[in-house]
C-alpha cells in the first residue's frame, strides 16, 4: 500500500507543475497590468524603470515563471498588490481554517444523508420513499447553490431570523460554540445540497445493481437477514463507484465554495479569491490556484486509496 501511495503522490507532481503553468500564462494573458497596481501614478519614468527591473517585470516571461516557481517552493507566494506588504501565504493561512471546516462538515453532511438514503431507495424501488428520494434528488442537483443560498437567507434569515444572514461568528460576541454552529448551518447545507442529490442516485443505482448479484442471493440462501445482506455483504461493494465519484466531488466543493462563501460572506479563501479578482490582485489569485489545486490533487489521492481499501481487485 505505502509503494501505491507513493507512485501516486509522484505521479501528481507533473499534474501540479502543469497547472502552474497554465495559471501563471493565464494571469500573464489577463487584461490589466500588474505593475501599474504597485506603482505610484506620479512615479516618473526614472523611478518606473528602476521598479520594473527591481521586482523582475523586465525579465522574459519564462525567467518571471521559473523564479516565481522557485519561490513557491519555499512557501513565498510574494505580497499583495492591493494589501501592500502583507504576505499571500499570511492571507490564505488566515482564511484556509473557515473553508476547512465549511468543506469538511458539508462532506461529512452530504455524505451522511446521501447513502443511507441512496441505500434505503434501492431496496424499495419504486415506491412511495423511492420516489420522495428521486424527485428530491432532481430538485437539488437543479437547483443552483446560489438560488438555494438566498432562498434559505430570505426564509431563515430574513423572514424567520432562525439563522444569521451571514459571517462565521456574531460581531463583538465571546466565544461559543452553538453561536459557530449557528452560522455554519446553512452555508454547509448549501455547499453540500447539489452534491447530496448526486451521490443519493449514484448509490441508488449502485446498490440496485449490487443486489441483482448472485452472492447476494447466496447470502440470504444461507438465511442472513436481510440488514446483514445488504449492509455487510452488499454495502462494500455498492460503495465502489460512489468512492470513485466522491474523489471527483472535492473540485466541485472547492468551487462550490467561491459562490457560497460569497453569499454568506464567509471569509474564507472562497471569498478571498472573489475579493482578489475582482481587484486583480495577482499573486493573490496564482497561491489561492495552487493551493486549490493541491486539494484537488490531495482529494483524489484519497478516493484512490479508498478504492484499493475497498476493491480488493485493485494491485498496489
């Protein structure tokens, strides 16, 4: 298992180094100049052309990338543009804890509601639940998660005042725990809405097509009850694809985080991310690319290993 992890860790090296690479192109080819953001407007043309050649912007585009990348590796993603002298690395360390925990309570939320549903759907197909289960899973994958977030903050929030409207925390108040969860209910229900509804059918049809097996019938020829077929001799490998799927879902998590942080303003690194391109803060924007593509790199990663862990097909 180590050697598997390893042959996949390196072979996520090349996938990084080329999303580098496109990003810097990407912000190189965007409208706007960079420099003119650091620079005075009054600063004469002396003055400019020392400043170009001090931080580099004289130098060739792949020179600019490779030092860049030199940096990087170090942990300096350089400084803000707008926050001048406060360090990229400094403000995405800041944020990254609150789309963290808004990532991993939405992931634990869609998936504990998802399966089992997606499991009790498949053993009564066709029936009044299966149906409730089906439309309801239509509605959510439909149903964008910027039109769900207002229409939650206009019942809950502004109608109701059930839940706050938005922030991590209420401004000015101690610290306390229930006044965390308060907020984080529906940001985290939001995110994890359109992907609830997609793993519930790919388990739906998983778990039907797990049950038609002939080891299944097997199981309960040897008279197992039913909930001991289904959950330990079905649910293992019904999970199989739905694994897959999940290792798919973190890049839709951590997009789904820019439009929900926004909507709830959340400040965490979705946000910061809006913030940063709508001001053209560059260096902000190429660490917030990176770090999101290690997470996606990371999340693969795991649904890798979980798929060997449960498909005893896979060799390491």
């Amino acid at each position: 298992m180590l050697s598997y992890i390893i042959r996949r860790v390196l072979m996520a090296i090349p996938l990084l180094l080329g999303i580098t690479i496109v990003s810097f192109a990407i912000m190189k080819l965007a409208p706007g100049d960079p420099a003119s953001l650091m620079m005075d407007p009054t600063i004469s043309p002396e003055d400019k052309a020392r400043f170009m050649e001090r931080y580099g912007l004289n130098d060739p585009v792949h020179i600019q990338y490779l030092k860049w990348l030199g940096a990087m590796l170090q942990g300096d993603f350089g400084t803000s543009l707008i926050r001048k002298g406060v360090p990229v690395m400094e403000m995405i360390m800041n944020r990254m804890p609150n789309t963290i925990l808004l990532m991993v309570v939405s992931t634990l939320l869609a998936l504990l509601i998802s399966i089992p549903f997606g499991i009790i759907s498949a053993t009564r197909p066709y029936s009044k639940l299966d149906y409730t289960v089906t439309v309801t899973s239509f509605l959510g994958v439909a149903t964008p998660n910027f039109f769900l977030g207002l229409i939650l903050i206009m019942v809950f929030a502004v109608q109701n005042n059930w839940f706050p409207t938005g922030g991590v925390a209420t401004l000015n108040a101690p610290f306390s725990l229930w006044d965390r969860i308060h907020h984080l209910i529906m940001p985290a229900f939001v995110l994890a809405a359109a992907d609830m509804a997609g793993l519930t059918r790919y388990t739906r049809s998983s778990m039907m097509e797990v049950i038609k097996q002939d080891y299944m019938r097997t199981a309960r020829a040897k008279g197992f009850k039913e909930n001991k077929v289904i959950y330990k001799h079905g649910l293992r490998n019904g999970l199989i694809p739905v694994i897959t799927i999940f290792g798919l879902m973190i890049p839709s998590f951590i997009g789904g985080a820019v439009i929900v942080e926004k909507i709830f303003t959340w400040p965490g690194i979705g946000l910061l991310f809006v913030d940063s391109a709508f001001q053209r803060d560059y260096p902000v924007l190429m660490g917030l690319t990176v770090i999101s593509a290690v997470f996606v790199v990371i999340g693969n990663l795991i649904a890798d290993i979980l798929y060997a862990i449960f498909d005893p097909r896979i060799e390491y």
